[in-house]
C-alpha cells in the first residue's frame, strides 16, 4: 500500500477546512518568566502532608494466534504448542508519600508495595507468561509475589526537585510504562526544574530497570534487539510552550555502549472543539550508534505526522508515520519510549517502513453519559525492507538477526475500544476499559498475525 495522492489531498483539505472553519484558538506568545511561586515556601511539613493510598487493577488478556502461528509451552519435558494464551492478574500498588519539610531545602520520601496475585495460574494458559505473567525456570506461574515499586528520597529548592532512589520518571525516551496488572520503574537520579512560567527542564542517570512483572532490578535492553545489556542510561531534555496553543519538548538520550538517541515533539491547537479543532502532532527521533556498538551501527531518522480533528463529542485522526533506516526504530524495553502516533499494538517500525492510521473516538459526555467513551482505529505498514541491513561485523553483525528475511513486507492492524470512568460515589475514577485488537502480517512481518481481547478495571483508593 502506497500513500495515494488522493490521501494526501485529503490530509491537506483536512488541514485546510479547520483553519477557514474554526474559531480561533489563543496563539498568542507566552513570554519566558520567572516562576510567580515557591513550592518549597508552601511546604506544609514532613509528617503533615503525609498520605497513603493507591490502586487496584485487575488485567485480563486472552490472545489467539492464527495463520499457523503458535504459542510455546513446556510439560513434562517436552515443548507442545497452542493458538491461545490467557493472563489474568490482579495488581496492587500502596504508595506513601511524605510531604516536604519546611524550610530552603525541603526532604521528602516516596514508599511504594507492589504486590501481583495471579487470578490465572495454569501453565497452559500462561505460556510462559512473558511479561504478563511472572513465571519460574519451569513455566509455573508465580501465584503471589510483592516487590518494592518506588523507594526514593526527593530534595526540593524553590521549583527544583531532586529524586535518588526507584522512581517514576517520564520523557520521550525514558518514561514509565504502565499497560499491565504493574508498572515500570527506575532505578537512579534525577531532577525536574520548573523555575520558569512556561519552561522546564529534566534529566536523569538510571542503572536499573524494575521491569512490570518481576521482581529483580534488571539491567536495560532494548525492545527490538539481541538481549544485550547497558548499565547506564543518561537523559536530559526541556518541555517548552511559546505559544499558548503550542507545546514542545527536545531531550537527547546517551544509552552505554548501544546509542545516542534524540527527540523533537510539539503539538498545536488550533480551533474550538464546539465548532471545530484542529489538533496537529509531529514526533521525530534520530538515533546514532555509540561506544561499543552493542546494537550495531544505527542511523536512524523516524517521524511521525498527525491531524485530528474534533466537532463536539467526536474526532477524527489521520496519522502518517516513516522509518529511515536499515534496522527497527528500537527503544528501551520495558518502558514507553515511543511516542510515535502509530505505536499500537504493533509499533509499525519495521525497517524503512512507512504507515497510515484513521483513528475516530467519540465521547459521549456530549449524550448526556460522562465517563463513557468508544473509539475505533485502522492502520497498515508497507513497504518494510531490511534487506540491507548488514550490523557491524562481530558479535553485533545480527544485532536484529531475522531482519534481512523482510523484503517488501506489510500489515495491519484494527482496534476498538469502549471505556468507562466512575464519576462520583465510592468508585469514583475506577476506570474500566475493553479493547479488542487483530492484527495480520505478511510471511516474515515480525508482528505475526493474532488477536486480543483485553479487559482492565482500576480502583484508585485512599487510607490517610
């Protein structure tokens, strides 16, 4: 499939249509100030501002693969093979937070229990669990399992916050991800600083991983890569917003031995939703071999473009996205570096590949029901080619060994979804979301072919 010339004329009509339409949105510029406040002069004390809670998430999963694709288990010894895998876990998070203490330099700690209890334990069902469902050297589940998700201390000067310790921390590149029964978490040193009105700074040097469904600290990898490991990665980045429509962020990434890796993302407004918005997107990471090499050599350009529209309770989106480069667009496993319009469940970053998504969500607060909302996707990959992929000699040569096989390959991919916030009461904010998703690929698209239903309920609660 290719992006016709019809398509792109219509993204450009899309484009076009909102800006003669639309009722102006703000785009007047945000002057560089110095922050109006202090948080640490509001801080209200170490053992006054304490506070106790967290959530609750049950996760469900049942995933068939079809087109001759098959999960993998052993029994008794022997390797047998199966269409379905099913992973059901309930997932608690308690987290106690001290507040800051009074003075020029405030102190505070951050103390967080995750505890996994498997609702779904047969080996069969499981596979293995992958990074569903924490299983021993066996294929056993782990019935109940506890580790601790966050423990850090935080120093606070003015608008400044400094945090050693297992943390969460979010970026284009290095952010926690959160889309099983657990999060993520990292093990370092960071800061945030928003000194200024409208712009702030962030970095950070990690040396652990506490992946989502283990219990060890590990050393990072890469999602796409050979299982090389790095001990140390090092971030730093901005958030800026010059316009009062239009927000950007740069960060640059060292990751040892394996890349350096950029990022540029902005977004703009344009428009009142009630008549008609605009809302355009661009992502873009550039990613350069370092050091060692442990990946490979990489030269690696990938964006992504995206337009939504909005009228009232609906939007339409149209998103293009592009690889340039011999190898995947990879990132850091076990965290949501990806902020690429068309990562859903396949990330559609195969080696030069190029994708399209039409994604429409409706809310239906507009309809008299708030907290209700469905949403459909398409999307497909083409024009995927690793075949001049050659790494770099040595034991990094097949870095993404398999990839040379994909010579003109493509997919794809649709979603529904329907999701429901509690709005008041007991329950309020318990969210309960139902997703089903088919995805089919071509002979050798890494993706495979398969489908999944997946049903999520989360219960935030408070104790003190």
């Amino acid at each position: 499939m290719k992006l016709s010339s019809k398509a792109l004329l219509a993204l450009a009509i899309s484009s076009i249509t909102a800006t003669a339409y639309a009722e102006s949105a703000s785009q007047d510029f945000v002057p560089t100030t110095l922050a109006g406040t202090s948080a640490q002069s509001e801080a209200k004390g170490f053992i006054e501002d304490f506070s106790l809670g967290g959530t609750t998430r049950n996760w469900y999963s049942h995933e068939s693969k079809y087109r001759g694709g098959t999960f993998e288990y052993q029994k008794h010894g022997v390797t047998r093979t199966d269409r379905n895998r099913t992973n059901w876990v309930q997932g608690t998070i308690i987290n106690g937070s001290s507040g800051f203490t009074q003075g020029t330099v405030g102190v505070k700690t951050e103390l967080a229990v995750y505890n996994a209890l498997v609702l779904d334990r047969s080996k069969r069902d499981i596979k293995g669990g992958s990074n569903r469902t924490l299983a021993d050297s066996d294929g056993d589940a782990v019935g109940q399992w506890s580790k601790l998700g966050l423990a850090n201390v935080q120093f606070r000067v003015s608008n400044t916050t400094l945090t050693a310790g297992r943390q969460n921390f979010s970026s284009g590149i290095v952010d926690t991800i959160g889309n099983r029964a657990l999060p993520s978490s990292f093990e370092g040193v960071s800061f945030n600083s928003e000194e200024f009105s409208n712009l702030s700074f962030q970095g950070g040097v990690f040396d652990r991983v506490s992946p989502r469904t283990e219990q060890s600290l590990s050393k990072f990898r890469t999602e796409y890569g050979n299982g090389a490991e790095t001990d140390k990665v090092s971030t730093l980045g901005l958030n800026y917003q010059p316009l009062k429509s239009l927000k950007v962020s740069v960060f640059g990434a060292n990751v040892k031995d394996f890349w350096n890796q950029y990022y540029f993302g902005a977004t703009h407004e344009l428009g009142d939703a009630q008549q008609l918005a605009l809302t355009t997107g661009f992502n873009y990471y550039k990613t350069v071999d370092e050091g060692k090499k442990e990946m490979g050599e990489i030269d690696n350009d990938t964006y992504s473009l995206s337009l939504g529209l909005a009228h009232q309770a609906h939007s339409l989106t149209f998103s293009y996205q592009q690889v340039n480069g011999n190898e995947y667009f990879d990132y850091l496993h076990e965290t949501n570096g990806i902020y690429l319009a068309n990562s859903l469940t396949s990330d559609f970053n195969g080696p030069n590949e190029k994708s399209f998504q039409i994604a429409y969500g409706i809310n239906m607060a507009e309809y008299g029901v708030p907290g209700l909302k469905f949403n459909a996707y398409s999307a497909r990959g083409w024009d995927i080619d690793g075949t001049h992929y050659t790494g770099n000699g040595g034991r990094a040569k097949f870095a993404y060994d398999g990839i040379q096989k994909q010579d003109g390959e493509k997919h794809q991919e649709y979603g529904v979804g329907a999701s429901y916030a509690i709005q008041s009461g007991a329950l309020k904010a318990t969210t309960v979301r139902a997703t089903y998703v088919e995805h089919r690929g071509s002979e050798f698209q890494s993706d495979g072919s398969i489908k999944e239903f997946r049903l999520v309920t989360t219960i935030p609660f408070n104790i003190l």
